[in-house]
C-alpha cells in the first residue's frame, strides 16, 4: 500500500492520480462536500471508474461502506482511495486513522493507493497515526 498526501492544489490531485492510476481504474471516492465534489469531477474527466460514496453534506464519510466495500472485493478491483481530510467547505474532519484501520484489515489491499487530500490540515500526530 503506498500513501499519497498533499496540502492544496487541483495540480496535485490531478499529477497524483494520473502518475499512479490507469484510465478505467476503479477509485472508491467520498463525497462529503464541494471540494471532494471538484475532486470526483476531475476523476471523471480523467476517464477513472469512479465509485462514490455520497454522505449528506455536513457530516463525516461514511466510512462502514468502506469497510464493506474493502470486504467484497475479493478480486481486488479497487485501486484507490480518494478522500478530503477536512472539507473546507463544510469544516467537517473525515476519520483516516480510521480508513487506514480498515485498509490494514483487509491486507489484500498492499497494492491500493490511499489519496487523501489534507488541506490546510497539517497534523504531525495523524500522519504518525497513519504509518504504514
Ligand atoms: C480541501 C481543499 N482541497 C483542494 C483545494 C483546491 O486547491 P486549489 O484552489 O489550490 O486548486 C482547496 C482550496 O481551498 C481545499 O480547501
């Protein structure tokens, strides 16, 4: 599993995806406010087989999906993750050390990227919380 994190920049997002994903790759994409929006539009675009999981703006990714989602995929279709750490349009913080719990679960998924796009959210604790 190899982690991809970076502060801001639609540039960012975009070189990240295209220098480790292959068009037609299957992403599993959170949704959870107007960043993460511009965020699936430009995996869209980029011509990625974008799989979102869409929560009520204003409160965190469902992360239970994820879970299940890692669970089912026994052929082991999902090449990445894709999630905003903190929505600076709704100010809402998603739970990574969360996700990379449940990425570690499922240790079928070594070869999976995890995107995740911090924000202005700079946390040393957190990046040590998610260790690899
Ligand atoms: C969480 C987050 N992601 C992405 C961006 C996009 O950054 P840029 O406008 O530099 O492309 C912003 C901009 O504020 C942001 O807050």
């Amino acid at each position: 599993m190899a982690w991809s994190s970076f502060d801001v920049g639609t540039g960012a997002w975009e070189s990240a995806l295209t220098n480790t994903e292959s068009p037609g790759d299957r992403i599993v994409s959170f949704l959870i406010g107007q960043f993460g929006l511009l965020w699936i539009d430009q995996q869209k675009r980029l011509n990625f087989n974008v799989d979102v999981v869409e929560s009520e703006w204003g409160q965190g990714a469902n992360l239970d999906i994820l879970e299940s989602k890692l669970a089912s995929d026994r052929a082991h279709t999902i090449k990445a993750i894709c999630i905003v750490h903190n929505e600076t349009a709704t100010g809402v913080t998603n739970n990574l050390v969360k996700v990379r719990s449940h990425l570690g679960e499922h240790s079928i998924y070594f070869s999976s990227l995890f995107f995740n796009d911090r924000g202005h959210n700079y946390n040393e604790a957190l990046l040590k919380n998610l260790s690899f």
